[in-house]
C-alpha cells in the first residue's frame, strides 16, 4: 500500500526553532508517510534532513516589495504556485509553519480540497501584526481544520479568534541532538559555572545577569554567555564597566552546546518575553538548578515555583540576585531541582511530541 503524502511548508529552511522542529518532524514522519517539505523560497537546509525527505520551492529568491499591491499579487502568485506543487505530488495534508506561510498553505489546502494544519510559533501578544494582516491572518486561521501553538498563553490568545476546539497545543522537543548527549552521573561534580544561553536581542535581558552576578559573593564562580546578537556588544560593555572581563566569558553560538549543560551548576533565564523558551527547556532536560524570568510565554508551563526551578518577576534584579545566593549556598536545593528538572521534561522528548502530532494528523487523512 502506497504511503500517504504529507507536506510542510515553511518560508526557508534557514537555522531557527521552527525550522529546527520541522526538520525534526519530518525526518520522523518518513518511516509512515511520503513527506514533503515545500519552501516559499529555495534555501538549503540548515539541519539536517533525511533524504527520504522531498525538498521543493516556490520560487528562488526573496523579494522585495515598494508596495502593498505588489505584496499582495506576489502572494497571489506564491499560493498558485504552492497549489500546483500540492497538486502535482498528490498530497494529502498540508501543515504550515509561521504566519506568512500558514496563510499561504490554508489558502492552496482549500483550492486542492485537502486538510490543513498550521503552526503559529510567534508571540502575537509581542510581536503585533499590521491591522491589514492581522485581518487577514485571523480570516484565513478560521478555514483551518487545527491551529497548533506551544503554550496555553498563546491558545487564549487565539481563543478569541476561532473556536478553541481547533487549537490544539503542542510544545517543541527536545533536539535529538542533545538528547543523547545528557551526562546521567548526578554525583558528578559541576564546575562554578551560572549559564546563559540565548541570542542576543531586545527582550533577552542578559544585562539583568550581569547586573546580579556583580553583587552577590561570587568569589570562585563565573557566568557564561553562548550566543550572538545585536545586543552582545552592550552586554560586553556593561561586563567591563563592571570590572568582571575574568569572570563573565562570552563565547558566540556553538555547536557543542550540550557540554556547556552538561558541566553548568546553575542556569539563569533573563528574558523579558519569548515565544517558547528552547533554552530553558534545554536546561531542565539537562537537569541544571534553574532561575528564570516569569514572562510569557512558557516559564511558568515549565517550571513550577520552588519545586524544579524558580521563577522571579521580570526584571526584578534583587530577587535574582536573592535567588542565585540561595542556590549557590543551599546544595540540596540544587539537588532536589536536578532530579525533579529532568523528570518534569520527559514529555518533551522527541518521540511523544511525534505522537501527538501524529494523533491530530491521522484525524484528517
């Protein structure tokens, strides 16, 4: 029996979270479906894809628009490309990631009469739409058959657009990459090392850290920054102007990511807002004793005050800096945060986020 096509359309397969969960989604799905994934324009893939995988694209490159007409008859163009793809691969479901593309994938789904699933990652409470395509969004979201989201914040928020018996929430995985890169030695000892791990970009409040670490008793510790951004220069700033350059280390993106986890003590999440919280997630899985920022969205959907982490005001200095002294000071905090951490993400894990998917797209083919 033939398999069932599916495909996933997304803007490029350039590095990113939503990107990343394709990928990954994807690459599981191929063991019982036919899986496309069709680009709106033509890019190779940051991660990396089963070749089972079929790559396509609308067209080979970005454009640019001096008007709003032009976008909307580019757009006009970019859905009657995408439904002559669907049609002539014959697929059955397509599943759209990110506003722009989740509008063009609903639109082509109805001309080729096949279900559609879209994916909203953004924050809209933050990150706000123009008014025209706002509408537009919120119209075409209302033809979906399911509106998939991380978190409940963003289900309530969609709630009062379409019926909420079509939003359903899924959260991302873990990367299988780190996955199996977890050191299970709990009595191992840690370095006295506090990590951060994030871009760097309005909202991610790496400052707040700084900040905090400059004055609290931190003889014999230090804090480490992976990543890059825009705001990464006003962060090394701060860190000289406060005389830590030998204990704040800044060491840009990096590949083996799960070795900075793996030898972290503590782990501080200073964001201002996210859209879903990767980072943290990954710190719990790695079971680090973990602060974070309460803002929305997803903290407080992964840590549960006291119990495996803690959670502080945004932006509320003193209270990080309270926080971090307590851990430092309090071992069997630390350890009580370890183990209950690594329990509490077990559900993020690969292989029981491809079963929920899959629970949602075998009701529709």
């Amino acid at each position: 029996m033939a398999k069932k096509k599916i495909s996933f359309v997304i803007y490029s397969l350039n590095s990113g979270g939503a990107e990343r969960v394709i990928t990954e989604l994807a690459n599981s799905f191929v063991h019982d479906f036919d899986v496309f994934i069709i680009t709106l324009v033509k890019t190779e893939p940051f991660y990396k894809l089963n070749p089972e995988v079929n790559l396509l694209y609308c067209s080979e490159n970005i454009k640019n628009h001096t008007t709003p007409l032009k976008s909307i008859i580019d757009g006009v163009s970019r859905i009657r490309t995408l439904t002559k793809i669907i049609k002539k691969n014959n697929i059955s479901l397509v599943i759209g990631f990110m506003t722009t593309s989740n509008i063009y994938a609903i639109w082509a789904a109805k001309l080729c009469r096949i279900s559609c699933i879209v994916s909203e990652r953004a924050n809209h409470s933050i990150y706000k739409l123009p008014r025209l395509q706002a509408l537009v969004r919120d119209i075409s979201y209302k033809l979906c058959n399911y509106l998939v989201v991380q978190t409940d914040a963003n289900k309530r928020f969609y709630s009062t657009k379409l019926s909420s018996s079509k939003i359903i929430v899924i959260p991302n995985p873990i990367a299988p990459a780190l996955s199996t890169k977890r050191n299970l030695q709990l009595n191992k000892p840690k370095d006295n090392i506090i990590l951060n791990v994030g871009s760097f970009k309005k909202g991610k409040a790496q400052e707040l850290l700084i900040s905090a670490f400059s004055n609290i008793d931190n003889e014999g510790w230090q804090v480490i920054f992976v990543g890059d951004g825009p705001t990464k220069q006003k962060n090394l700033d701060l860190t000289k102007q406060l005389k830590l350059e030998n204990r704040i280390s800044f060491v840009g993106k990096q590949q083996n990511v799960h070795e900075f986890y793996n030898n972290a003590s503590l782990f501080v999440f200073t964001s201002e807002h996210e859209g879903f919280p990767n980072a943290l997630l990954e710190a719990l899985y790695f079971g680090i004793p973990t602060i974070s920022t309460n803002c929305e969205h997803g903290p407080s959907e992964l840590i549960t005050n006291g119990e495996n982490g803690f959670l502080i005001p945004v932006g509320d200095q003193k209270a990080l800096e309270q926080k971090i002294t307590t851990l430092i000071n309090d071992k069997k905090i630390q350890k009580e945060f370890q183990s209950k951490s690594m329990i509490s993400t077990k559900k993020y894990q690969i292989e029981n986020i491809v079963e929920e998917w899959r629970r949602y797209i075998d009701k529709l083919i």
